[in-house]
C-alpha cells in the first residue's frame, strides 16, 4: 500500500500511457470535435464573453534553460477569477434547457432566452446545489444567477469567509459543512436527495457521471483558446496541469489528445503533497483515497478522492504524476506577481500557479529535467487557473519576505 501523503516533492512515471488515448470513450465523450464546437459556441453567445490572455514568458524560459514558457491566465474569466466559470454554469445552462423543454414541450431555449429571463416562471423551480472549496461553487452561483433559478451551495470548514462571500453576493444560500473538502461533497448529495434538487458536481463517482462530463466539456472553451492562440508551429512539448479531483487536467489532456492525437506533448499531473489522490492512485493502478486533512495552501487542490471520469483519462494519458510541496507554490506565486525582464505580471492565487511550481521543481532536480526531456528547445504549456480569489490571503502571501 502506497503513503497517502508526501512529504517531499515526488515525481512517478505511469506505466500504463496509451498511444492511442485520443480514440478512447472518454476521451472523445469530453473533447471530441462536435462536443469541443458546442460547448465553444454556448459559451461565446453569453453576454460578457472574451478570450482570457495567453501569455509568453520569455524571460522566464531563458532564466530556467527552456525554449518557452506559455501561461493561460484564466484570473479574469467573466469576473469570477478562475476557469471554474466556464464547467458549471455551462453544466446548468445545459440542464435548465433541457428543464424547461420537458416542462413546456417549447423549443430547446437559446442563451438569450435565458438570461432575458423569457422563462422565469419555469427556471425559479429548478434548484441546483453543489460542494465547493470556492471556484466552483462561484461558478455555479453565478450561472444560477444569469440563468434565473436557486443555488445552494456547501463548503467545508475550510473554506476562507472571503470566498464564502464571492458565493453568496451571486444570491446562493452557502451552508458550512464540518470536515474536508470531500465531506462536504457528501453532504451536498445528501442534503440534495432529500430536497429533491439537481447537483452540479466538478467530480463524478458511481452512477453520478453526466453532469460532471458537462462541466468537463465546459472546460474545453480554455483549452481551445490556448491551442488557437499559439503562435504557428509553437505547439507545446509538455503540459503541466494542477489537479484537485482531476476535472481540469484530464480535459486539458483530452482535449490535447483529440486535436494531435499520437504527437500530443507531454503530460504531467501536478498534485499538493499532503492531498495527492491521482499520485497515490497512479502507484495503486486503481481510484485511491487520501485520508486525513489534506493541509495545504493550495486549497483548490485539496482533494482526496478522484473523479472518476477523470482518473479514466489520466490513468490512461498522463505520462507522469508529480506532487510539489507548499514552498514551491509560493515561490511560484511570487515569479508570476514579480517576473524577470519584460514579461507581464500574472496574478496568481495559492493553486493557480501550481503548474509553474512543477516546473520549478523539476528543473531544480537534474534527474527528473531529464526524465521529464526538458531542455534548451522544450516548450511548456501551463494553465493559471485562478487569480487572487482571496485578495487578503494573496497580499499577505506576495507581501511576505520569506517566501
């Protein structure tokens, strides 16, 4: 039986990678070609739409001995402060289509017709409730919101009074829940079973698989951006992707695989040391939970179980599973709030720079820069998937001389 915790960084390569991932179920079930189109399309009819930036870090890539470095920087996704906006409103918005087609017997209703509020008098009893540890469940809020129906919305004790309130100003109801993270998951499926209401979960367990595959597919809008936004003839050598439940990592790695196919770049899954569920599972060969209490700064990856539509994927495609330790997050923070040379400032919170982190990490260790192939013409695809969600806890954190 494997540690469930790690104390320092640790780097696995998984044997059981596939070639041919892009031809898998599930793979084409969350990023194939119509699927990757739709979402794009909902997604760019809501009001507010625009790309987030992709940028280059030149001065970094030197600095660290790479060819380049490219930053998705999703901190001003529709206001919200991280990618999380795109999965769960988009699951609702899917949901409540079709709500109100069983309801009236109407034509599937447009984006428009929605948040005009053409069919209030449906949408306002359609209650949706999740578990969050903030981005999500902000998400969620915000969709309910836009789209006009109730929110409830579960948070673990751990969750900061600030993020608590970036929840509640979108009208939700927030209920603390005692214990971790995935206590709270349970309890948002409990407490939904009784009320009759309709969860909008980012993680997928036995016999609750469709809405998660929504909000994957609702991520795909991200990933297509960075792809389109690379310059010709600059695609990535190497991914590296945070993971709490896996959602992101794995649709960032299916969408990859789906568009190269045998040629996708390298693949690595970064994890928090003490909340490393997709690591431990990776060693196990199978779905494997992290006891305990998952301390760690980087709070959106505090996760000790997978999703299992997302371990499908990584099991099969990411080549290695990496676990990085809080002192590396925080030096990643403060690279991207105060770059070298002329690249631009990234706001980055606690876990969106978790895959920058890895690459610090790894180019650190000789033995895992030549594991990984990383070298002088290596291009590096990272994805900050969240700004400061909590602006006190992210000045203290950039302010403090010992990080």
């Amino acid at each position: 039986m494997t540690e469930a915790h790690h104390q320092t960084p640790a780097l696995f390569r998984n044997p059981s990678t596939l070639t041919s991932l892009h031809q898998l179920e599930a793979v084409q079930a969350i990023a194939g070609e119509s699927v990757r189109s739709n979402a794009r399309r909902v997604i760019k009819s809501w009001s507010g739409y625009r790309p987030t930036p992709l940028h280059r870090l030149s001065a970094l890539a030197t600095e660290l001995g790479v060819g380049e470095i490219w930053c998705k920087d999703e901190s001003g996704r529709f206001g919200l402060g991280s990618f999380k906006a795109l999965g769960g409103a988009f699951a609702l918005f899917c949901l409540l289509r079709d709500y109100v087609v069983e309801r009236t017997g109407a034509e599937p209703p447009t984006v428009e017709d929605l948040e005009s509020r053409k069919y209030s008098g449906v949408t306002r009893g359609f209650t949706v409730a999740c578990a969050t540890a903030g981005n999500h469940g902000r998400s969620v809020a915000w969709g309910a919101q836009r789209f006009g129906c109730r929110c409830v919305i579960f948070v673990s004790e751990n969750v900061s009074h600030f993020r608590r309130e970036a929840i509640a100003q979108y009208g939700a109801e927030v209920i603390e829940v005692q214990g971790s993270y995935d206590d709270s998951v349970r309890e948002a499926a409990r407490r939904s079973a009784e009320g009759g209401w309709t969860v909008i979960s980012d993680t997928s367990y036995p016999g609750y698989t469709r809405i998660p595959k929504l909000v994957m597919q609702g991520y795909t809008a991200m990933v297509e951006e960075a792809f389109a936004q690379l310059p010709p003839s600059h695609t990535p050598t190497h991914i590296f992707a945070q993971a709490g439940v896996g959602g992101m990592a794995a649709t960032i790695l299916a969408t990859a695989a789906a568009r190269f196919g045998p040629d996708r770049p390298t693949f690595i899954t970064v994890e928090p040391t003490k909340a490393a569920c997709l690591y431990s599972s990776a060693i196990e060969g199978r779905p494997f939970t992290v006891r305990g209490a998952l301390d760690t700064i980087m709070g959106a990856l505090a996760c000790g179980e997978v999703s299992l539509l997302a371990w499908d994927i990584l099991h099969a495609g990411s080549d290695w599973f990496m676990v990085i330790d809080d002192a590396d997050a925080l030096r990643a923070m403060k690279k991207l709030a105060m770059p070298s040379g002329k690249d631009p400032v990234i706001i980055s919170g606690e876990s969106g720079g978790a895959g920058l982190a890895a690459v610090l990490c790894a180019l650190r260790n000789e033995r895992w820069r030549m594991q990984l192939g990383l070298n002088s013409v290596s291009r590096i695809l990272l994805f900050g998937s969240e700004g400061a969600t909590d602006p006190d806890l992210y000045a203290k954190i950039i302010g403090s001389p010992d990080v």
